[in-house]
C-alpha cells in the first residue's frame, strides 16, 4: 500500500479529524482514509451526516442500513396501541 504525507492541516481541520476518530473508535488514519475515499467519489459513507446522538453510529456497531432497520422497528413498536407491562394489577374482589 502507498502512503502519503499531509502537511500543514489547519487547526479546524485537524481538531474535526479528531473529534470524528474518537467519536467513532477509530484512528485519524482511519477517518482522514475514509474522508479522501468519499471526496473522490469511491465511498458513499458520508461521515458528517452521519446521527452523532445514536449510540450505534457512536460505537461504530452497527452500519447504515442497521442502523435505518432499528429505526424502523421502533417505530412500529410506536404505532402499536398498548399500556406498559409493567403496570400494577389490583386484584378484583369476589361477592
């Protein structure tokens, strides 16, 4: 495999590639890779647009169409009309 040297990364830039690396559980190596693959147009992973707030995508578990399958099922879970099952059951008396 080939390597390459980028010099003089702006501070922005570099604190992105970071902040991406930790969020995810990758190296900067891993993201900056990542990153040129979708700039050139060999990846349609794009990282920034990815939901930062669901653990999955945080953890790197779980890929795109998973993680869209996930949602899906929660939803369903949503339209169906029911009380928790948790609830407490007072036991009716006899006469």
């Amino acid at each position: 495999m080939a390597e390459i040297r980028v010099k003089d990364i702006d501070e922005e830039t570099f604190e992105r590639l970071t902040a991406l690396a930790k969020e995810r559980g990758w190296t900067i190596n891993e993201v900056a890779l990542r990153a040129l693959r979708y700039a050139l147009g060999l990846s349609t992973e794009h990282l920034a647009a990815q939901d930062r707030q669901d653990i999955a995508t945080m953890r790197g578990v779980w890929n795109q169409s998973e993680n869209q399958a996930f949602h899906e099922a929660m939803e369903a879970f949503r339209q169906v009309e029911s009380g928790p099952t948790f609830e407490s059951v007072v036991p009716r008396k006899r006469s």
